[in-house]
C-alpha cells in the first residue's frame, strides 16, 4: 500500500492553502468537515466513528471517441497520465472543441476524468463503512471503484442519470473485508459539457447516514412530494372548474400544477432508465417550466385585471415558438438537452419580464395576492439565475437546486390565494343568504302590512257601504213612514188605530233592516223564511191566508246584505200593496229555478183580490210599484205584474250567478 | 215539578225596566184567567233578589237592565229556579241577544211589540213546554252543531259532555230555515204542533249544555279549571 505517493507529499503548507481557498468559497459545514479532514491527516488512526471528508483528490482525464462501458476492475497504476491534484468539489468545464475534430452524434468526442482519493488505514470497524457522495454531475456514466473494484456505476442513460441524486454506496460488503485505501471515481462526458463531483464522505452509517438523509430528504423527496401534492390540488380545482366553468382561475391553477409536476420530475428521477426517450423526458420537463411562466403569466392577469396585450403575445408567442422549435421531431436541430442553457437564458428572460409587468400591474390595482405572487416570481428568478449557474458549474457544484423550493413556496403561495379565493365565495354565499333571509323577512314584514293595511280599508269601505245602505233604507223607508205619519197626526186627520198602523209598518221596516244584517250564507229561503216570520203575525190578523209552497233553489251566491234588503223590501212591498189595496183572502208564495234563457230563480206571490191596473199604477200609482223596479235594476233582477180580476200574480226573478248581474 | 197547589195558575215574575211594556204585560196578565204576576222587578239587583222568593213558572227577562245585564239573571234563575221556563223579551228578536240567552239558560223569547193576546199566547205556549223560534236562530243553532261535527270525528262524544241533535231536531230545524210554521211543520212531519215545539225547547237545551260544555273546555285548554 505504498503506491500511492500523492497523498504523502501533501504537506502541510498545501493542506493549508487549500484550506484558505475552501474558506472563502465554501460553507461552514464544509469548513467544519475539512477541519474533521484535518484532524484525520494528522492523527491516521482516527476513531472509528469520526466519518472522513475528502476535499481532496487527484484528477487525471483521458479523451476519447465514443463511449465506452467501466472496467469491472482497474488500477490507479495502470492509467498513464499525469495526476493533478485538485481540490473537492470539483467542476469539469466544457471544452472547446477543435474545429477540425467531427463530432457526430454516433461517436461523440468524449473524455473520462479520474478522481483518486486516498484512504487512510482504518482499524476495522464492526459496522460497514459507506462512502456518500453529495453531488456528481455528468452528461454521461459515473463509476465508482474501491481498491480497484467496481462498487456502484449509474446505470440509466447518459443524460438523465440521476445526476440530482445523492449517492450512498456501501463499501465492506464481504465478510472481513478491509476498507478500500483507494477510491476510484471514473466520469465520463462528451467533451463539450460540464461536470464534476462534489467533496466525498467516508464513514460508518451511524455517523454520516443523517447527511444523507438529510439531503435525500430535502434535494430529492421534498420536490417529488410537494409536486405530487401540488398536483392533488390542482386536480381539485380542476374538477371545482369543470362544473363553474367561469372560474377560469380554477384551471389556471390547474395548469400550474401540473407544469410544475412536469418540471420537478427533474429533481427526483433519473436513477432508473425513463420509460420514454431522453429527447422526450427533456422537451417535457425543460419546456414545462415555459408553461408554467406562461400560465403564472394569466394567473396574474387574472389577479390584477389589466392584461398587458404585448405580453400576452409575447409570451405566448416565445413559448409556443420553444415548444415546437425543440419538439424532439426535428433530426437537424440538436435537442433541447443541449440547448437548455440557452433555453434557460431565455426563460428567465421572460419570466422577469412577466413577474416584473405583473408586480407593477398588481400595484397598481393594488392586489395583494397579485403582488405577493409577482415579488415572489422575481424572486424566484433569482433562484433560476442560481441553477442556471450551478447547472454551468459557475458556482460550487455541491449546492443544490433551488427551483424546487422555489416551486414549492409558490406552491404555497398559489394554494393560499385558491384558498382565500374558495373561502372568500363560501362568505359571500353566506352574506347573500343572509341578506337574502334579512330582505324576505323585511318584504314579509311588508306584505303583512299592506295585507293589513288593505284589510283596514276593505273595513273601513265595508262599514261605509253598509252605513250608506242603512241610511238610504231609513231615509226611504222608516224616515219618510214616519215624518208623514208626523204630518198626517199633525193635522188631526188619523185616529190612535191608523197611527198604530203606521208604527207597526215602521217596527216591521226596522225588523227587516237588522235582519238583513244576519248573513244568510246564499240561502233565498232563509230570507222568505225571515220575512214569512216578520209578516206573519200582521197577515194574520188581517185574516189572510198564506200558502208556503216554496221549493228548494240554488244558492245565489251574490246575496250580501245589502241585495237581500233589496229582496225583503221588494218582497214586503208586495205583501203590503196586497193587505191594502186587494181585499184578498189567500196569499200563495212559490219558489222555483228556470233555466229558460238564463238561470234565474223565480219567486211567485199570487193573491186572490180584485186585482189592478198595471200600467195605472207604474204611471200615477204610488211610489210602491216603482220602487220595487228600482230596486229590481239595483240587484239585477227583473220584476213583473199580471193582473185580472181574480187575483194578481207578482213575479221576480233573481239571476242565479253573480256574472249575469254584473252584465245588466 | 212543585207547582204551588192553590190553583192551575201560571205564576209570572217580571224583572223589565220599560214602564209601558211592564204596564202592557201587567194589563195582559190581569186579563189572563189563568196567570198571576208574581213580582216586577225594574233592576238586575232587583231581579236577582226576587230569585229568593218562591219559584214562578215564568220568568221574563230584559237584557238592557240599568244596572246590568239580564243574562246574569237567566244564569241566576237557572240554577234557583231549575224548574222555571225563562223567557227574554227583546224588541226585535235579533240572534245577537237571544242567542246568548239562549245559552244562559232562557228557553223562549218574548218580541216587546207583540199583541197583549199574542203575549199571553206565548208566556201559555212557554209554560206547556213549546218554544219559539225564527229562521235566523234556527240556520245559526244549525251551524253551531254543524262545527262541532267537523271538529270531533266520531257522531257522538260523551265524553266532550257535547250532545248532538238528532235527526228529527235537525228536520224541525231545516224546516224553520225555509219558512214554515211550526203547525205545517207538524202536518209534515205528520206529529202535533205541541211535539214539533218541544223538540224547540229540546234543542235549546242542548244549546245551553253545549255552551256550557264549550266553556269548559275554554277554561280547561286555557288552564283555568283543573280536570
């Protein structure tokens, strides 16, 4: 084991030059496991559990044609070439190529780079040992070797190799194998691209396990989890949109989802060959971060409300032409793998363009989320910058990626807005349904007033017809009966049985009047029945004679109070011009119903006197026969005489419907 | 009954305010053969003081006393004086007022303007258990026991304590409403003018338990009585 002369001559001078150049560059978790590094120089046998930390190696490169699959075995002697020693990480820089070397795609010009790292002797330990690598990069093959055998090689493809992927690779696999003195690392890339590989550990697993898992967790799982979360929600406001399809928001929202599923299918696959072509994997993920800008783009118009009409072409117009100028189609064009640097110069291009005109426009209209979006995808710009320079190895290699943290802060920036967005239209529901009880309740409550306030004057109009139908009745009736009675008893001319007459005739007008009042529910009989009950004690003293032939009738249904006054005071006019005038013995009364012409109901009181003349009496008669037709016209109904010598036969007819009367 | 044995006489109370109509009564009943005035009261407080007195026939009551309403009277004379035909004069007979007294326990009713021979026919008719009735009381009686037909399902309820009319009251009560009198009632129904009478009084009856069954069952929903 004494083959291995450059890492004796580090002295101790060199060690500490390093150490300064790391200092400047590196982080304190590097600069602590170079002191750990320190530490294991100085002192070889160092306790087992203290993992070693290589920010040092020795690089030799070997161009070539083509490439070409690892050894199963090497040794670092058998490679000739100058060893340079390098410090860890450590970025290979494309190469310019000679004009005058053809390089096809068949047989690309390559080169394998060689790292050499020394181990120092290790006691055994009981545990295995691990060597953990943070970050490699190639557009080609890493092989790992320990003393000259072949421990871990990546096996995909040369482009999507899991470059994102940290390695952790166990060392002592065989009962009492020593660990490896000298770790091979063989990197193979096409001339033209970078690489490299980040500072190495070597240790037992209880000691350095938690590094990687701590960088698994947070470089690899942590994308591919959030965008997987991500995309659930987008699933959800898709659906939201399918049935609001109004809500275009809802789709955008979608959309971003699912762009950035796409692009963060970068962070965490690549260990397993891809089930579709390298071209295709890299037209989708390095193209969705297009799609995605694009659709940041009409998210924020949507925010602010003031699409910018240049931009939209513009943006639309840039990616769409990018989609379809690197649709892996096309032989000639090289694919969008090897152009995504430049694509990438073109994206954050746009994107600051779209995050700055929509900050601007969202300031205007002052819109929060607007705003907070827009700052955040300047922001993020900043991050693209980053891996855009870590991609080029301008920048220490071992970091990470910053997109994928980026796209989860937006994640959940854009998750906040759909939420205050969804939370905002349930309270707005719930106001409208408030105001909307508040407003029934308030048209209810003035429904119920005018109800009533129409009720009071429907009252008031009942109580005024009905005292305007009593007063024309006392002033026709009572009032006159009485006031020439009044002139009558004045001038000595009527004896105490005449006046008793006259009083009777007033208290019988009375009778009526207030039975009048009592509704008699449609029912005609009830009214003869009421006037059969009035007049009856007066015919009888007279000594006439009543037949009651009445038959049952239809109800009239337009038989309020004032139409049955009408009826008793045409009816009793009969009765009376019959005791006075006639000398009649019988009196006969008959109803009956007629459906000749109209339906009518006939009332009929036939007597037995001498009878008159009809037209005498309608022309200079008394006020009786007239005010009987009067009162016929009043109610719609028609009165009529046939008169001989043997006797009279009064008639009315009454229309059974109310829309017949109304006609008249 | 214990009808004072001295005679056949129909003893007359009076509790009325109107002094003619007292007078024409007074004169009316002197020309009776067969009636006595027992007492004239012109008050309410009156009125129910003669109640302490022996128990007369008839009792006739005006609602509009001076010092109150004769319907406390009727109630009064219903319970004192159970055997007593109680009788309201009013002038125009309007169901309003013998309605309620009806219900308070009177059986008949007496128009003010009626002949003295007409009078004392009905005070007679009264006493032998006949009562009068109009169209108007007849159609309202009707109805008042149409409604509690809808409102309890089953034809009859012993145990409301609410008695119904029976169809014969119900022919009677149909026949008043179209006009008839109660002598062509009688032929009709082919039984005596005195029989179509009593089921009058029968029914008036039933009006008076049903009221009172009615405010009873008020003051029980309304928690006044307890069982």
């Amino acid at each position: 084991m004494t083959d291995y002369p450059a890492s004796q001559s580090l002295d101790k001078s060199n060690f500490y030059k390093t150490h300064a150049t790391l200092w400047e560059r590196n982080s304190l978790r590097d600069y602590l496991g170079l002191l750990v590094l320190g530490a294991t120089l100085w002192h070889p046998q160092v306790q087992a559990s203290e993992p070693l930390h290589f920010a040092f190696a020795e690089i030799l490169s070997i161009e070539g044609r083509g490439y070409s699959p690892p050894p199963y075995t090497i040794n670092a002697g058998d490679l000739h070439g100058e060893w340079q020693p390098v410090a860890l990480p450590h970025a290979l820089l494309p190469q310019r190529i000679d004009a005058a070397l053809h390089d096809d795609s068949s047989s690309p010009l390559t080169v394998v780079t060689w790292y050499r790292l020394q181990v120092p002797k290790l006691a055994p330990a009981a545990e295995p040992r691990y060597l953990y690598i943070p970050r490699w990069k190639t557009d080609g093959q890493i092989a790992v070797y320990g003393d000259s055998r072949l421990l871990y090689q990546s096996h995909a493809s040369m482009e999507w190799n899991g470059w994102n992927l940290p390695l952790w690779i166990a060392l002592d696999e065989t009962a009492g194998a020593l660990t490896p003195r000298v770790i091979l690392l063989r990197v193979e890339r096409p001339r033209k691209s970078g690489g490299g590989i980040s500072s190495v550990w070597l240790g037992e697993e209880n000691s350095l396990v938690w590094r990687y898992r701590v960088r698994d967790v947070l470089q690899v799982q942590l994308p591919f989890m959030s965008s997987a979360a991500f995309l659930a929600l987008g699933l959800f406001a898709l659906f939201v949109w399918l049935r609001q399809r109004d809500q275009s928001l809802y789709l955008l929202f979608f959309c971003v989802s699912l762009t950035s599923y796409l692009r963060s299918m970068h962070f965490y696959m690549g260990a397993e060959r891809l089930p579709i072509s390298d071209d295709w994997f890299s037209w989708l993920t390095v193209n969705s971060l297009f799609w995605m800008i694009a659709t940041v783009h009409f998210f924020l118009n949507y925010l602010h409300r003031r699409p910018p009409v240049w931009l939209n072409r513009t943006v639309s117009g840039v990616t769409v032409v990018i989609s379809i100028a690197t649709l892996p189609l096309f032989e000639a064009l090289p694919n969008i793998y090897i152009l995504s640097a430049l694509a990438y110069v073109v994206l954050l291009t746009m994107g600051t363009a779209v995050a700055t005109v929509g900050l601007r426009k969202s300031l205007q209209v002052r819109s929060r989320d607007g705003i907070f979006l827009a700052s955040w995808g300047l922001l993020g710009m900043l991050f693209g910058l980053y891996d855009w320079l870590l991609q080029n190895n301008y920048v220490n290699i071992e970091g990470s990626y910053l997109g994928s943290y980026s796209n989860i802060i937006a994640f959940l920036i854009f998750t906040y807005i759909m939420f205050r967005r969804y939370v905002g239209a349930i309270e707005d529901v719930k106001q409208v349904n408030a105001s909307l009880a508040m407003r029934l309740q308030a048209r209810e409550a003035e429904l119920t007033q005018s109800h009533e306030r129409l009720r009071e004057i429907e009252h008031r109009q009942t109580l005024s017809q009905e005292r305007q139908r009593l007063m024309q009745d006392m002033h026709d009736g009572l009032g006159s009966s009485l006031t020439s009675a009044l002139r009558v008893v004045e001038h000595g001319r009527m004896d105490e049985g005449e006046v008793a007459q006259v009083l009777k005739g007033c208290i019988d007008d009375l009778k009526l009047a207030i039975d009048s009042m009592e509704p008699v529910e449609a029912d005609l009989l009830l009214l003869l029945a009421t006037l059969r009950f009035r007049l009856g004690p007066r015919l009888e003293s007279t000594g006439i004679a009543l037949s009651w032939e009445v038959k049952n009738i239809p109800a009239l249904d337009w038989l309020d109070p004032k139409n049955a006054l009408h009826i008793l005071r045409i009816l009793q006019e009969a009765f009376t011009n019959i005791i006075k005038h006639t000398q009649a013995t019988v009196i006969r009364v008959a109803t009956h119903a007629t459906h000749e012409n109209n339906d009518f109901v006939v009332v009929t009181i036939t007597d037995n006197g001498r009878g008159f003349s009809v037209e005498d009496a309608l022309t200079c008669g008394g006020k009786g026969l007239s005010n009987q037709l009067r009162r016929a016209v009043a109610i719609g109904a028609e009165v009529g005489w046939e008169s001989n010598g043997h006797g009279t036969c009064f008639t009315l007819r009454l229309p059974i419907s109310h829309t017949k009367l109304n006609e008249k | 009954m214990q009808r004072v044995s001295n005679s056949s006489q129909i003893r007359v109370a009076l509790v009325e305010d109107d002094v003619h109509f007292q007078n024409a009564l007074i004169e009316a009943i002197g020309a009776a053969p067969d009636m006595t005035l027992q007492s004239v009261a012109g008050t309410r407080a009156l009125g129910l003081q003669a109640l302490d007195q022996i128990q007369a026939d008839v009792l006739l009551v005006d609602l509009g006393l001076p010092d109150g309403s004769g319907i406390d009277v009727i109630r009064a004379a219903h319970t004192k004086w159970p055997g007593c035909n109680i009788m309201v004069s009013t002038t125009f007979g309007d169901e309003l007022h013998v309605m309620q007294s009806l219900e308070a326990g009177a059986s008949g009713y007496l128009l003010k303007d009626s002949a003295p021979e007409r009078m004392v026919f009905e005070i007679r008719s009264l006493y032998s258990g006949g009562s009068p009735i109009s169209p108007l009381i007849a159609r309202q009686i009707l109805m008042r026991f149409r409604q509690d037909d809808k409102s309890a399902a089953a034809p009859l309820e012993p145990a409301s304590g609410k008695p119904a009319l029976s169809a014969r009251e119900q022919e009677v009560l149909e026949y008043i409403t179209k006009g008839f009198t109660s002598d062509e009632i009688a032929v009709m129904m082919s039984v005596s003018r005195h029989t179509v009478l009593t089921y009058v009084r029968r029914i008036y009856a039933k009006l008076e338990v049903n009221s009172k069954a009615e405010a009873i069952f008020e003051a029980r929903t309304q928690g006044l009585l307890n069982d």
